[in-house]
C-alpha cells in the first residue's frame, strides 16, 4: 500500500512555520499524527503499540538531526514510548546505477515487526519524494556513519569503527533489502609488514618532485584546507561518493585533533602544493589507564589522480606504517575498504586477515 502523503509537500523547501495535523493513511492502519513542513525536517509521527516485555529504542540526539540534515524523520511510538526510528535523505543524493537514490539512516528498532513496518514506511515515503532505490543505513552520506557490521571474529571495536546491533542487517533482509555492497577491515602485524622494499617506488617519486613530511600541528586548519582537495579528488570514483562541504570535512578533522600524531600524519607534496595524505590513529578505543595502545587505525589514505604519482598510496601506507612500528606499535587495522577498492590489495600485500565484513543493503522502489 502506498503511502497517503502529496509527492509536492515532501519535495517542496520547508520555507513555512506552520504545522499540518490533518491525518494521512500510511501504511497498514497506522497514522501520521503530525506532519511539520518547516526549516527543519519533516517530522513523521505514527502509532505503533510496543509488544510486551519489547524495550523501547533510544530517541535521536537533536544535535545529530542538526549536523545530518535529513529530509525526514520517521517515528513509530507507543503513547510516547519510542518503539522503532530512522531518518530519510532525497535531497541531493546520488543516482546509482541509473537509479535516483534515497538513504535510510539514524536507524533503530526495537524489534523484528516493528523494523519491518517501519522500513516499509520509509520506502514509501522515499518513493513519493522520487527515489528508485532505497540504500542503507547511510547517515545522508558516505564520509558520515554507514554500513552494518554483518560478521565479525572475536577481535574488540577499534576507534571510530560504526557498530550496530546484531540483530540489524538481518531485520532490513526480511524487509527485502538485499546486499548492495561489501566492505572490510583487515589486521596486519607490523612486524610482517616492514619487510617491504619500496626503494625504487620511493626513488621514482622523488624524481617526479614528490616529497613526504609530517602534518604540521600549529597549522591545523590550514593544513586540512590544503588537504580537503586532495580527499574530494581522490574520492570521487568510490561508491555512492557525494561532495560535502570543506566547513563540515573541517569539524570531521577537529575533532581528532587531540589524537592525531604528527608523525603518524604524513603529507606528500609536490611543488609545494599536498597530492597526497596518510592518517594512522592510535586505537585509544581499546586502552586503559595501565597501558598504552599497541594497535593503530589507518584512518585515511588518499592521492591525487594521475600517472606520475602512480604508487604513491602505497609509498604513504609504507611509511605510516613504518613511523608506527617505530613508535612502538605492534598491529595495525586497515579499515572500512570496499571491496574492489586497491586498498584491499595493498592489505593483503602487507599480510593482513580480515576479521570483520560489513554491508550496504539496498531495495527497489519501483512503482
């Protein structure tokens, strides 16, 4: 059943204050108790009784609605016990294989039927707003949270690693999501990886004028904005890749200012300008006041496109991974790569297991 709400309400800018309380049919007998078209976004309230002896899930902190910027919010609530939400993306989201996109994220539910009407709900509020394709969970874009963990060894969260309940990617497959992509991190023993000769690739670069330095702290915000090139340009061939703007890549950097080591973020440059960039973080999410870290995160590696600087990624995964084992460190986790992306060859080339997949599920939209 398709949703009850006008496709030119949920397109149109929210540029009004007022507040519509009419009430609209969506879905299976459940209500919309109240529609808000305003600067924020549309607000989706419906009524869901919550089963016995099910938790409610957690309500979603104002301030993550703010920074992401949805188009919508959904709520099922239970006389205002919340029973299952998320939010919805169509604006300015990508087309995906020929196929307006829309985002499911901010993404929980407190249990299997209650995830089911839920994410039906979200579809068909994305179809009226002109999406083909629903795609998930995906905060609104990829350089926020997205993915699902869907299996895993024993081996602990590590810092800034999306986790999720267990139980999640398998409540979107009974609602007819499917896998739409398939990511991974890997853990390498430094130890192994030393062994690397990268001699003639660091020589050939060093003719092509490339040089490697360490991020230089007590110029913070000029460092990143020099930078914020080099990460648009290198990324815009990976999946679902959307712009976002140099402020909010900014407040993504600032706030790992306080674990950033130098040594551990290198820059390449050429001619003076930055064509390249490695960030290795210490793994404070697994340390406590008796030892320090012996793990590390590759956080970013990135380099501008072109034939000259051919190996460079590797070059710079060489020597922060060098720069680590030299600081003491003795692992280090290659994160969150895509399955067909070239990191997942240099991972294996440096003796890595993988010890966790995640995905991205997507579903149809079709009328």
């Amino acid at each position: 059943m398709q949703a009850d709400v006008q496709q030119n309400n949920l397109s149109k800018p929210w540029h009004t204050d007022c507040v519509s309380r009419d009430e609209k049919q969506l879905g299976d007998d459940a209500l919309i108790e109240e529609i808000a078209f305003r600067k924020e976004p549309v607000q989706f309230e419906v009524a869901w009784q919550i089963p016995p002896g099910v938790k409610p899930v957690e309500e979603l902190p104002e301030a993550l609605i703010d920074g992401d910027s949805p188009d919508a919010v959904l709520r099922l609530s239970d006389s205002g016990r919340l029973a299952a939400r998320c939010s919805l993306w169509w604006s300015g989201t990508p087309v995906c294989l020929g196929r307006k996109t829309g985002y499911i994220g901010h993404y929980a539910a407190s249990d299997d039927k209650v995830s089911a009407r839920l994410l039906d709900n979200a579809c068909q509020l994305l179809q009226t707003a002109g999406a083909e394709q629903a795609i998930g969970p995906v905060d609104g874009s990829t350089w926020r949270r997205y993915r699902f963990i869907t299996s895993s060894d024993e081996t602990p969260p590590y810092f800034l690693e999306p986790t999720n309940p267990p139980d999640c990617a398998e409540q979107w497959r009974k609602s007819g999501f499917t896998t739409f992509a398939r990511y991974f991190s890997s853990l390498s023993d430094l130890q192994i990886a030393k062994a690397a000769d990268v001699g003639a690739l660091e020589q050939r670069l060093r003719c092509e004028g490339v040089s490697i330095r360490p991020f230089e702290m007590s110029a913070f915000r000029a460092e990143l904005q020099r930078l914020f090139r080099v990460c648009m340009e290198s990324f815009a061939g990976n999946l679902l890749y959307a712009p976002i703007a140099e402020e909010e890549f900014m407040r993504q950097y600032e706030k790992l200012r306080s674990v950033i080591v130098p040594e551990l973020a290198l820059v390449a440059e050429r001619n003076n300008q930055p064509v390249g960039f490695v960030l290795v973080l210490p793994d404070i999410e697994n340390v406590d006041s008796r030892r320090l870290p012996d793990t590390v995160v590759l956080k970013t590696l990135a380099r501008l496109p072109g034939r000259a600087l051919r190996g460079l990624g590797e070059l710079l995964l060489v020597r922060g991974q060098a720069a680590a084992r030299q600081m003491g460190y003795s692992k280090i986790i290659h994160a969150l790569m895509h399955e067909s992306n070239n990191s997942i060859v240099l991972s294996k080339k440096y003796g890595s297991r993988i010890f966790r997949e995640y995905q991205l599920f997507a579903r149809g939209l079709d009328s």
